[in-house]
C-alpha cells in the first residue's frame, strides 16, 4: 500500500481538531492475542491487573522497564479514531496502528492531562505521563512520514499517536460507550 504524503496527513488535521473534548465514544476495540495479530471485538472486559482481558501486554514485557516486566503505565492504549483512519487510508487497517481502543475524543494533553481520569463503559481509566510515540512497526504500516506527522508539534499538540493509560476499575466496555472524564 502506498503510504500518505506530509500534505495529505495535514490536511486531516482540521477533521481531527474537530474531535469532542468530552462526551466522546469508543469506536473500537482490538485486542492483540500474539505479535501480529488483531481480533476486533464488540465488547471487552478491562481489567487492573492484565488490562483488555484476552490481550497481550501482560505478557510481552518492556524495555522501558528495569526487569523486562509490562509496563503499567502504559497497559492500554488509546488513539483518535480520525487520526487511525487517516494515518492508515481508511477503516480497515486502523487496527494496525496497535493500540486497543479507537476513540472519538480529543487526546491532546491540554484535553486530557496526565493524571485525568476517563468513565467508559463501567470501566474508569487513568492518562499516564509515559508518551506513546511512533515504533518501527508503526512506520513500516503506515510510512516514515506518518511517523513524522504524530510526533510533529502539530502532532504532539494532539497526542496523534495516541494515549497510554491505566485501568482504575474493572468493568466492560463496547463499540458506541461514551467515553467522558470523570471526577477524580
């Protein structure tokens, strides 16, 4: 697949900003059962200990960690689903981007500081400071300048690549749960 040029990723831009800052909504989720892999599910169960239940992070450890271990703070991700759809061309390679929940929500930090805490479904999530930044395998999907553009001040100013956070309370999750902050 051709990739999207520097041009075409800014013009989304204003699309994105269009993002609510609040009373947001999952609009997907995808769990990552081994390397490579991608389930799309309906509904999923977020849990303190092994985040999206039936996904692997858990299990692959970290090199942002002493021991190897996972890192809690980043044991779910989030990213804007008008971001995925551009930076991947469309829905149906947005899964690729590798993150578990796909929100339409404005993810930038002057929105959602470290610390902010999100309802979902009956789940309640925390945004952590640890920055989720573009990896190699988020290059070779989507292109050198798609990487460009999330880490771009433009880009940075929206958290573009996304989100880490941190599972507060356990509970479900679906396609089309409102996602809104919560008092702490």
């Amino acid at each position: 697949m051709e990739h999207l040029t520097r041009d075409e990723l800014e013009a989304g831009l204003d699309e994105i900003r269009r993002s609510p800052d609040d009373d947001g909504s999952i609009a997907l989720i995808v769990s990552r059962p081994a390397v490579d892999e991608r389930v799309i599910l309906d509904e999923a169960t977020l849990d303190t200990a092994v985040g999206l239940v039936g996904d692997t992070w858990s299990e692959r450890g970290s090199t942002s960690t002493d021991d190897g271990s996972a890192n809690p703070l980043a044991q779910l991700t989030l990213m804007n689903v008008r971001a995925a759809k551009l930076i991947a061309g469309g829905d149906e390679r947005r899964p690729l981007a590798g993150d578990q929940l796909y929100v339409d929500l404005d993810l930038g930090p002057a929105n959602l500081p470290p610390g902010t805490r999100l309802a979902l479904g009956a789940a309640v999530i925390e945004v952590t400071d640890k920055p989720h930044t573009g990896c190699k395998k988020f290059a070779e999907r989507f292109g050198q300048e798609a990487v460009r553009f999330v880490n771009s001040p433009a880009g940075r100013e929206l958290n573009l690549r996304g989100i880490n956070t941190k599972v507060l309370v356990r509970g479900t999750v679906r396609v089309g749960d409102s996602v809104r902050k919560s008092p702490v």
